[in-house]
C-alpha cells in the first residue's frame, strides 16, 4: 500500500467516525428516553438561570474563610472575552482577609445525578483580576451531597478543584481530583482518594469525570489523570457546582482587596453513555448547531429532592 492510499485511508476513517458520532448525538435529542442535560449559559441574569434549575448559594459555612458571605451578586453573564457571539457564565470572589469583608461564590443544580459522563468548559484564573497575587484561591467543578450526620457512609462528594496558587501540600499550580466516602468538620476526619496534576491551567480547560462500574475517572484536556475505585464510589444522588473560594490557612497579609474570577462555557451530563472527551465535544458541537441553549431530559428521583447549595 502507498503512502498516498494510507493517507487516504486514514481521512476517510476520520470523516466516517465523526458522521457517526453526530448521527449518534443526533439520535440521542430526538430519544425520548435519553437523559441527559446541557446548559450553554446563555442567560443575561441570574434570575434568568434560575428558571432552569440553578441556584445561588447564600448559606453561610465550610468551606472558606469561617462565616465569609456566600455572594450570589458574584454570579453574573458575559460575552466571551475570546468569541464575542458566545455567552459565559462567570463567578468572581474577593477578599481582604477578613470574613466581614470576605466573598466566596457558588452555584449549584438540581440534586438529581449519579452515575453518568460529566463535563465542563472552563476559564482557570492563575492571578487575581486586581490587588496583590498569593492568596490560597480553589475554582472548582464538582458534585455533592448533604452530609446527614458525622461520617455519613452514604456521602457522596467528587471533585475538580484548581488551586492556581497552590496549597493542600502543592507549591505550585496544581489541580485536585477528589472522590469522597465521607468526613467529619470537628474534629477534621476524611475517608477520600485523591490524585493531582501539577500544571498551570490559566485559560479555557474541558474537564469530563466518567462514573461507571464502580469505577470514576477524571480526565483534564482529553488526558486520564486519575482514577478512583469502589471504596469512595458515590451511594446518592448529587447537586453539580462550581465555586469559588478562599483557603483560610493560606491568606496572604495584608488588607488591601483583591479578587479572582473563572469562568464556565458549559456544562453536560449524560446518564446512560460513558463518553469519551472528544465524543463530549462532539455532541455539544452538535446541540449548539441545533442552537439548543438548555435542555435537560434527567428525571428526578422520587420523592423529588430539594435543591442543594451549601453544606
């Protein structure tokens, strides 16, 4: 065979498995059992995504600086900076170092997902939008539960967690993978499995955690970083969020504000495929040439759980 007919060979393949992989998607909209939920974060106010399920946090508590403000005001909608027909879904925090002066953000969906492909795109910040640069800063995405009671065995918590000054151990960049069985705030107890990816991630980064078969692997930009067994396996039914807030024990001195920000494109959760990153990117690609904004097919469980946003 020549050099010219494997070229061939291989563009064709090429073309064959992305047709395929937009028909697939294509069949997954129009399947009325397909369970699966996208938000293109093409909303001008808060208000305006709270009318598809999501929620601000204003309960005071862990994690954070100790009784800081949970702000919804943090939570606002913007052009992308990179695309400006796009919209994006930003969270800002800031802080002095003190908690009356301190604002920590986070939004939260339904409690409704388990098992199933999870995944985002978002904008990790690695220095504050102004005042001076070092404080212990976490952007997240992630899903949780209510912890019941003190070393809940059916707590279920797993997540991405970038610390762009590091912290936890790190003195760099450095991305947390964490998988929770449960833990316990007085005295701090924890029963988790971890991983980290040593990298600065200032810019857009697709972050997409498969939970299957006793088995949940997160990969970040395509590349398998961590892998976590049955031990830490969620039980329950999760919230999905993104925050953003402060490292209390690695605040830098000094009382002059400073603030962070990052932000998300999307998010995405399918039930019932196990989706490999590239197959993510191609049935958001699809749903936003359909110009599908949100759309959302996963059930509630029965009975329907309150909506979660704190802890």
């Amino acid at each position: 065979m020549t050099l010219s007919s494997v070229l061939t060979s291989l563009f064709i393949g090429t073309i064959a498995l992305t047709v395929s992989s937009y028909t697939q998607a294509r069949a997954d909209l129009n399947d009325a059992n397909s369970k699966f939920m996208f938000d293109d974060f093409n909303y001008k106010t808060l208000a305006e995504a709270q009318k598809n399920g999501w929620v601000p946090r204003t309960q005071v508590g862990h994690p954070g600086i100790k009784n800081a403000t949970w702000w919804s005001e943090g939570i606002s909608f913007h052009p992308d900076q990179s695309y400006t027909n796009n919209t994006v879904m930003r969270l800002t925090s800031k802080t002095d170092g003190s908690a009356e002066n301190t604002r920590h953000t986070q939004i939260c969906h339904q409690r409704k997902y388990l098992e199933g492909t999870y995944a985002a795109r978002v904008y990790f910040n690695d220095q504050p939008d102004f005042g001076p640069d070092g404080d212990g800063i976490v952007e997240t995405f992630y899903t949780i539960s209510p912890l019941e009671a003190p070393m809940d065995k059916n707590y279920s918590e797993m997540d991405f967690e970038y610390l762009a000054n590091g912290g936890w151990g790190e003195k760099k960049n450095v991305l947390f993978s964490t998988s929770w069985e449960t833990f316990q705030l007085e005295p701090w107890t924890k029963v988790n499995a971890f991983d980290t990816y040593v990298k600065s991630l200032q810019g857009w980064n697709t972050l997409v955690l498969q939970v299957f078969d006793s088995e949940i692997k997160y990969y970040i930009n395509g590349h398998l970083f961590s892998t976590h067994g049955s031990d830490v396996y969620p039980e329950v039914a999760m919230a999905l969020n993104f925050n953003l807030w402060f490292i209390p024990e690695q605040i830098v001195e000094g009382a002059e504000m400073r603030q962070y920000h990052q932000e998300v494109d999307w998010v995405y959760f399918n039930a019932d495929k196990n989706l490999t990153h590239q197959e993510v990117l191609s049935e958001v690609k699809m749903l936003r040439a359909r110009n599908i904004k949100q759309q959302d097919t996963v059930p509630h469980g029965q009975p329907k759980l309150d909506s979660y946003c704190g802890l």
